[in-house]
C-alpha cells in the first residue's frame, strides 16, 4: 500500500512497513524496491541519488529524519518515507538527545524485520557506529537482506588523526559482510583493497553526483555580493561547510592575510558551522576576531540551510578548499555547480578534479605561503578575469563528469546482479531441499 512521504514518528506502529514497487525499465518490477538507510543526513546526496533512482525505475523505502523532508518527493508514488530519525537539533538536553536515539534504533530494528525490499543501501552510519558496523550489519545479513555500501570515507578516524585498533577492526567487519561497496575515486578503492582485504569485483568506483539539491535562482554575483554587504571590486574567498581541524581552516587564515598585506581588496567569506571541535574553533575565532570587526573575513559560523547557499557561491569569486586530508569533497562539488573556480590542496583525489586554469589550481596542502601564491595566481589569470563567462563552462563540465544519471545507472547494475545471485541461491537451495526431501522418501 503506498505510504505518505511523512511519517509521524507516533504513526509509525499503525503504518504499514513493506513497499510496493512500480517498475519500468526492467523485467523483474519486485525485485528493484531498496531501503536507502541515510544516517539521517545529507540532503544533497540522498536527493541526488534518490532521483536518479527513481527515474530508472526502482522505488525506494527512504530511511531518514526531519532534514530528509524533501517536498520534492511528498507527490512521488516511488518513494516510501519513513521518518525513524525525527528532529536532529543539537539544542536539547543529553538525555532528550540518548532517547531519540535508542527510539530511533527500535524503530530501525523493527523496520528491517518486516522490510520487503531485498536490497538495503547504506548511505551513511547511525549514531553508534562499532554497532552498526558489527551486530546491525549481521542482523541485516540473517534477515537475508543483500547489503550495499557507499563508502564516503574510507577510514575517517584515521583522517582526523583519532585511528584505533578497534576502529580498523570494526571498519574491516563492514566491508567483508557488505555484498557490494560503491567509493568516489581509484585511491579509496586501493585502500580498501590493500588496508581490508576486499575483494576488486566487491567494490565499484562512481562519481560524486552534482549537487542539484541546494536552489539556483537568477540571482546575479552583484546582488550577492550586495547582500553580503560586499563591493563589486572584493576579490572575495569562500571557505564553506564544516568547520573541523582536518579541513586546515587556519592555513587559508594566514595565506588571506599574506595576500591583504600586499593588496587590500581582498576579503575572505567563512561560512559553516564549527563541529565537535571546541577549543580548535575557539583558537580560530579568536585570531579573526580583529579582522572580522573590520570587514576583512565574513563569518556565518553557524549551518547554512540551502535557500541561503548560493548567495555565498554567487558572491565569492573562488573557493578554496585547504584541507590537511580527505577522500572527496562535496563542498567542491557543490562550488562547481555554481560554476565556481576551486582552489584544492593536493591531498586524496581533490587535484584529479582540478583542470589548471580551467576549473582552478592546485596548490602543496599545509603550506600557507603557497596557497597565498595559488590564491594571487588565481586573481591573476584569464580564468578570473572571465570569470561571468567561465561559470557556465565549470558548470557543464562537472555536470558531465558528474552526472546523477551515471551514478543511477551503475547502482542499478549492481543492483541487478546482486538480484541475480540471490535468485540463483533460492535456487539451488530449492533444489537441495527438494533432492533431501526425494532421498529420504525414497524407498531403499
């Protein structure tokens, strides 16, 4: 029975919790209904895939929270919503915040136990992750569900310099019982390959789909820039998202001011709210205090919701991405689908997505002086001075290299064959059963 989008977390007993599935570009209907398991969060990815998805024909049980409330899909007969996760607000007490989620895991547990969809696709881990990696990924392979894993980050303890015994241990559990793993570059799949023992056919590389979830109105770099108070003449840098020590903050924090002291139009844009990480934030807020007062650096420290997004990518006039490590970054994603230039550290695969004076420029992570250069080479070139123009060919490039139509159909394979085997499996294990029961009712 086709549920509504909404679900009240007190409606949840009465609702019913299969899915019927419609299905129109392949021949087996039931087979293609899947449990997106989102974590709760991350609406640029989950609308992107969701809609790929469902525009290939598979329909989708969407397991999120009140941020996955897209009123995009309320009207979609191929979306179930089941809202396990309710409010993510930071802003209550610790035990308001255990509650939800011991509710939520309840709900979770009871929802896979009467699941039809055969497929279940994590997007992200749940609150406790040595849980989720371990007994809820064995309670999803008894109930005899095929698990499919994005993998995001390959080990990102040991990117935030926090790596454990009993971390990689129970990351190694995740990867063997998953049946298959999507990652975003060849260097995540060699990792896993090398560091956890999975095997090269489990693993599929994708891209990173373009965000086409945070609005794009007509609105011009001018009135953007109007509305950050900002003139037309700001050569303005934007740092965007959270803000947390890996994504070296403090490194483009001292390039700015190199760059300000030799010439003093330029303005830095920081907007993204501070996470887990207090006394980090404290010693940055502090070293900025005197040039936010001024004007130099604009800080919105707080979480930007999409309606408010492309002012920020509309006023700056590149992005600078001065991270000490990472796998992939959705923040460059989402600046290319404003057509924004990127300038990336050259750590994980950032640089493979940098087309020198195309799309941006690379500079040697950790290392503020060139960054500063990177940043005047930047204002310096053919790239920025066309810039009005350049906007629309960064936006069809990374549109092509990073379409949600790709990413829909090579999941939909994957799934599919992952269909296939277990079909074959009921098989077989039909047939042994069928062979047992002929020999013991057959008379010697």
């Amino acid at each position: 029975m086709k549920q509504n989008f909404k679900v009240r977390e007190n409606d949840l007993d009465r609702q019913s919790l299969g899915s019927t599935s419609r299905f129109t570009m392949f021949e087996a209907p039931s087979d293609f209904a899947v449990s997106l398991l989102t974590g709760g969060s991350d609406r640029p990815y989950v609308f992107g895939l969701a809609t790929s998805l469902t525009s290939k024909g598979a329909t989708l049980d969407l397991i999120g929270s009140d941020e996955l409330d897209f009123a995009e899909f309320r009207s979609k007969p191929q979306i179930n919503f089941f809202n396990l996760r309710g409010s993510l607000r930071l802003d209550v007490g610790t035990l308001r915040k255990v509650f939800r989620v011991l509710t939520y895991y309840g709900r979770l547990v009871r929802y896979a136990a009467t699941a039809k969809p055969r497929i279940f696709h994590i997007l992200w881990n749940n609150k406790f992750e040595l849980f989720d990696r371990t007994l809820l990924m064995l309670y999803y392979r008894l109930l005899g569900k095929r698990i499919v894993f994005t993998v995001h980050n390959v080990n990102a303890d040991r990117r935030d310099s926090r790596d454990t015994r009993i971390n990689r241990f129970t990351l190694r559990i995740q990867y063997r019982l998953a049946h298959h793993i999507f990652v975003h570059t060849e260097k995540m799949k060699l990792e896993l390959i090398d560091e956890f023992g999975v095997q090269p056919p489990r693993v599929t590389v994708i891209p990173f789909g373009i965000n086409n979830a945070v609005p794009n109105t007509s609105l011009t770099p001018t009135d953007a820039k109007r509305r950050l108070g900002l003139h037309d003449d700001d050569k303005a840098i934007l740092f965007f998202g959270r803000i947390t020590p890996y994504k070296g903050l403090e490194y483009l924090i001292t390039a700015f001011r190199q760059v300000l002291a030799r010439q003093k139009d330029y303005r830095l844009i920081v907007a993204g709210r501070p996470d887990r990480c207090e006394e980090y934030w404290r010693s940055i807020r502090q070293g900025i205090s005197e040039d936010a007062r001024i004007g130099h650096i604009l800080l919105k420290a707080e979480f930007i919701p999409d309606d408010e997004t492309e002012v920020y990518f509309k006023a700056a006039d590149v992005l600078v991405l001065p991270y000490r490590e990472i796998y992939q970054s959705g923040v460059l994603f989402l600046g290319h689908s404003f057509g924004l230039p990127v300038l990336a550290a050259d750590v994980g695969s950032l640089k493979d997505e940098i087309v020198e004076g195309k799309t941006g420029f690379a500079f040697r992570p950790e290392d503020p002086v060139d960054l500063a250069r990177a940043i005047e080479q930047y204002f310096a070139s053919d790239l920025y001075m066309d810039l009005n123009n350049r906007r629309r060919e960064i936006r069809d490039y990374a549109t092509e290299r990073h379409s949600w139509d790709v990413v829909g159909q090579m999941t939909m394979s994957v799934y599919a064959d992952l269909l296939r085997g277990y079909s074959a499996e009921r098989s077989l294990n039909r047939d042994i059963s069928s062979n047992a029961s002929l020999d013991v009712n057959t008379p010697s």
